[in-house]
C-alpha cells in the first residue's frame, strides 16, 4: 500500500460559521463541489478571487457561505453586494443567500432588481440590508438616489461575468466598482474567461487568486449537443432533413404525446424513411419486437415517447433528435443519453422554437452544458448530399459491372446518342424516386393562424398608442428576420420587465415599432437600447412617425407577409 488517498474535504473542514454550516446541513449538501472546495478558504481570508467553473457547480455557495461567514450582523449597512446579469439571476441568488443565511439572526437581503417596486427595494436596504444583490442598472439607481450606500462595503461580487460583459454592461459594472471601498474584497465568477474578463480583472483586482475548474466529465461528455431553432410547421421537414444528411444510423426521435407520436411515424413513412413508433400504447411484447428490428437494423428511425423509451439501450443510435421539448433537464438527461452509449460518441439535437429558448437556457443550466446552433441544410446541401451518395453507389456499382445492359447502351450510342448524355439520362431514370425537397415554411394558412396567436394583441393598427404606452422604434425588422417573441424577450429580459407589459408590437421592413410603458427609467431604455437581437443592437428611439410605411415584401418569397388587420 503506497497511495495516499486525499480526502476531499466536508464542509466542516472549511471553517465556515456554525450557523452557515447547519443551514447547509439542512439543505442536504453532503460535500463541497470542486469550486467551492478549492474557492471558500482564500474568500474567507478575505482575498480577491477569479473563480471560474461551468454552470451548475455551485458557484452561488462558492461565495455565499464564506461571504456569510464574515457579515457583522449588528453592522445593518451593505457589507456585501453581489451583480447578477438578469433579474432572475439576481434573485436566485438573494434567495440562496437567504437559504444558507437561515440560521444567521438580523439577516436581512435587500434584492435590487430592474422592472420592480422601489417600495420594497428601499425599505429592504432602510431595515439595514447587509447583502444586497441586484442588477447593474437597478444598483446605479440606487447609489445615485442616494438610497444605497457602499462605503462600509467589505465584498463586492460580480456573478456571472461573462454574460455581464456580453450583455454590455460593462461600464456599470466599472462604475459600480468605482463606488466600493478601495479595500474592499473583489470577486468575480464566471463560466467562461473571455479576453475582457482578464483585462478587468487585472485592472480591479489586487493579487486575486485564481482557481478553474475544469470541464465536470458527465456522462454526457461523449454526447455533442445541438440546437436547431425552428418553429412548428416546419418541423416535419427540418427531422426529414436531418435524417437524411446527418451520418444516422439509428436515430431516436421524442416527441411529446402519443397523438404525435402516430402522426410523425405516418409522416417519416410517408417520405420514404424506415420509422417506427415506441409509445405507451404498445404491449410489451410489441415493444419488445420494435426495439429488436431496431437493434438489427430493420428500422433506422424510431419515435418515442419519454416514457416508452426509458432505459433504451441500442448500441447503434448515433443519433437523439429532441422533436419537442423535454419536460424538464431531467427529462433531457435520459433522452439524450439513449445515444453515445458503450463506449461510442453520440449526437443530440434539440428542436425549439422562437419563444422557447429560456426553456433551454434552463436545460443549459441544468446540464451545465451548453448547445451548439445548427443551421438546418438548405436546399443545395441536400442535393449536394444526395449527389453524393448517389455517385458513391454508381461507383460502388462499376465495380461489379452491369454487363446484361452493355448492349442496349451500345445500340444506343451506334443510333448516334452522346454517351455523356445517355448517362445523364440514365441517372435521371434511376434518381426519379429520391423524394421532393419540402419548403421550410408552414403552409400559408397554419402560419397566419399561429401569427395571430402568437401576436395575440399586439397586432400591427394604426391607431395612437394605448394608454399610458409610449411608442418607440427598435432598428431590427422583417429584413433581419425578427419575429414578435423575440422583441418581447429580449426587451423584458435585457430592460428586468414583466413581457405583459410590452404593447403592441409593428414589425416594419428595416425596423419595428414597439409600445412601452411611459414610465420606464431612462437608465431601462438604456439597457432595452443594448439588447441584440438577430445580431443587432435595437438602438431604442421615440417613434416620431416618419417614413411610415417599410416597402411591402413581396409574396413570392415564402415569407409570411406583413399582414393588415382588418376592421371588420
Ligand atoms: P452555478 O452558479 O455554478 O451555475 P449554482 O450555484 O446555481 O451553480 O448551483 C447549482 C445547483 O447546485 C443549485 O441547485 C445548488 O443548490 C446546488 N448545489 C450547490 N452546491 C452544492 C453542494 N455542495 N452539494 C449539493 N448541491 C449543491
Ligand atoms: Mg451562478
């Protein structure tokens, strides 16, 4: 015996408070995860701190347990202020503070968020808030009303940096930074260390140490997952597409009902792929039956539902396309680890559409791992493909020989035909069963019908905005694709509002004009003003008028046209 095996550490080894150790026994964390481990000793000495690990390591705890730790409970002003990117991050985690502070008496967490009474913001920090956790802009407010006071401030936490800096807040946070203490303890998480992270950090930071973690080896690691936004009309064609130029060998496909999964079967089958369905409504002995024809190859594509699907363990899936979205990241674990099993590598690829895509930064979360954009082949890709595969199989072909049709082709040729043009003729004849490629696009009537919908009462008219609205111009329009969800999201989300408080949206050729509440903060429509959308900056204004009308699309392009709203 010559190995020394090291421990990894309890939580009671880290000399954290008493009472932060019972509420953490509480919450039922066994062992510190690797960050905090290796983070909670220096942020207890009070040192400056660059910790960087993915999402879902427990970095929140990284700094609250030792930040709690050192509070004086009886001093009631900010000693710790922690900026979070959003509003939602920013609460989560006051409330985790909250929970691991649940046994420090005189507590009080002041959560100062955009989009959010004042009322409770200033009676939380009045009552003498000594952690206060916020937004940037929020915070800004604050320290210039006077309302928030950080000059016996011991810890400033930036969480979450990268997409601080990303979502461009960078010059609050260095005005921020600049109205904390000198002495004051600096710590920055972050998922990831973009250039401009080191150049802050070296810039605000004094002697900070420095821990990473490395890439957590899941499961999933041998599982590359990707994401193809697309809405629901086109789904069928997007699936049909992707089996036919991904390198699939066995594929399995979740969708969310039965129902679905009977219509999705009868629409592959239809387009000449190998399909069968495994749901709740098979006996087990058909189930059984399914997954071996599966397993030897007399079906390449399976549909499924979670449940019918639990447990799954056929070797040869290359590939789990998530056709509608998984309840949950749970949900999402189990089905994609159907492939990428014994050994071998997989591929996920996880439909949503416009409006899902907080759903999958929960699943990102969740996982703490991100996916990648896929751009579903275009026409020419799959004729490319099917180029292809077509010239491997005349050259896998040649190689035997097809003598039983030389004479037909020499009388040909002896009647005077080109032979370069016989074979192209030839080809013709053998390809005319490779099926039409789909359109993308829902059929005209399904998208109009989920345009109104999903448009619900913010149709294009044009009467004066309604009241209380105020009415500005974003510069993203139907030329850069936008679609009404995405403004809604990206404004409430980048400007800390509830979306229901977004108006009418006009989505113009070159820009789109979009009703806000009149009494938004200017420092909120500075923020809405950085968000991006399809790559740009919406770069807010007032609507004054101006050239009304965007040149009408015209109809021959398989875009939905901008519809009028009729009065009737
Ligand atoms: P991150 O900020 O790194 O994305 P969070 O701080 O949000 O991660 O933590 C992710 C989840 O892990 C939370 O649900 C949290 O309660 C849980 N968690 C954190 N630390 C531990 C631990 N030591 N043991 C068990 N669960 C933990
Ligand atoms: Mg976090």
């Amino acid at each position: 015996m010559t190995s020394t095996v090291v421990a990894s550490p309890s939580f009671g080894d880290l000399a954290l408070l008493p009472a932060v150790l019972s509420a953490i026994e509480t919450l039922g964390y066994e062992t510190p995860s690797p960050i905090q481990a290796q983070t909670i000793p220096a942020l207890l000495e009070g040192r400056d701190m660059l910790g960087q690990a993915q999402t879902g390591t427990g970095k929140t705890a990284a700094f609250a347990l030792p930040l709690l730790s050192r509070l004086e409970l009886e001093r009631r002003e900010p000693q710790v202020l922690v900026l979070a990117p959003t509003r939602e991050l920013a609460q989560q985690v006051a409330v985790s503070f909250s929970r691991y502070g649940q046994n420090l008496n005189g507590l009080e967490v002041a959560t100062l968020c955009g989009g959010q009474e004042y009322r409770d913001q200033l009676s939380a920090l009045r009552r003498g808030a000594q952690v206060v956790v916020g937004t940037p802009g929020r915070v800004i407010d604050h320290l210039d009303r006077g309302s928030l006071k950080l000059n016996g401030l011991n810890a400033l936490v930036l969480d979450e940096a990268d997409e601080m800096l990303r979502m461009g807040f960078i010059d609050d946070v260095k005005r921020v930074v600049a109205d904390t203490p000198e002495d004051a303890q600096r710590v920055f998480f972050s998922a990831t260390l973009p250039s401009e992270i080191e150049r802050i950090v070296n810039k605000y930071l004094v002697d900070p140490v420095k821990v990473t973690i490395e890439a957590r080896t899941t499961t999933n690691e041998s599982i590359e997952q990707r994401l193809v936004r697309v809405d629901g009309g086109a789904k069928v064609e997007a699936l049909a597409r992707i089996i036919e130029v991904e390198p699939v060998d066995a594929a399995i496909v979740f969708v969310r009902t039965r129902a679905a999964c009977t219509t999705l079967t009868e629409q592959l089958s239809a387009r000449g792929v190998n399909v069968a369905s495994l749901s709740g409504d098979l006996d087990q002995s058909l189930r059984e039956r399914t997954i071996t024809r599966l397993k030897r190859g007399k079906v390449d594509v399976l549909i499924a539902t979670d449940v019918a699907a639990r447990g799954l363990d056929v070797p040869r899936i290359t590939h789990v396309i998530n056709y509608d979205l998984p309840q949950d990241a749970e949900a999402y674990t189990h089905r994609i680890g159907r492939t990428g099993r014994a050994g071998r590598t997989g591929i996920a690829i996880t439909f949503a559409g416009f409006r899902e895509g907080r759903k999958v930064g929960w699943l990102e979360q969740a996982t703490g791992q991100k996916m990648d954009v896929m751009e579903l082949p275009d026409e020419a890709a799959i004729r490319a493909h099917r180029d292809e595969v077509f010239h491997q199989r005349v050259v896998a072909t040649l190689t035997k020989g097809a003598e039983e049709q030389q004479a037909l082709v020499e009388r040909l040729v002896e009647e005077g035909y080109d032979p370069v043009e016989l074979a192209a003729v030839f080809a013709a004849m053998a390809r005319a069963d490779e099926p039409p490629i789909g359109r993308l696009q829902a059929p005209r009537r399904e998208r109009n019908e989920r345009s109104d919908r999903e448009r619900g009462s913010r149709r294009r008219d044009d009467r004066a905005p309604r009241e209380g609205m105020t009415r500005y111009r974003v510069s993203v329009g139907h030329k850069d694709g936008v679609k009404p969800g995405q403004l809604v999201g990206a404004l409430a989300n980048e400007g800390g509002i509830e979306g229901s408080r977004i108006g009418r949206i006009d989505i113009r050729n070159a820009f789109s004009v979009v009703e806000l509440p009149n009494s938004l903060p200017a420092s909120i429509l500075a923020k809405m003003a950085r968000a991006r959308v399809a790559g740009r900056a919406l770069e807010i204004s007032e609507d004054r008028g101006g050239p009304e009308r965007a040149p009408r699309r015209r109809r021959d392009n398989g875009d939905a046209p901008v519809r009028r709203q009729s009065r009737a």
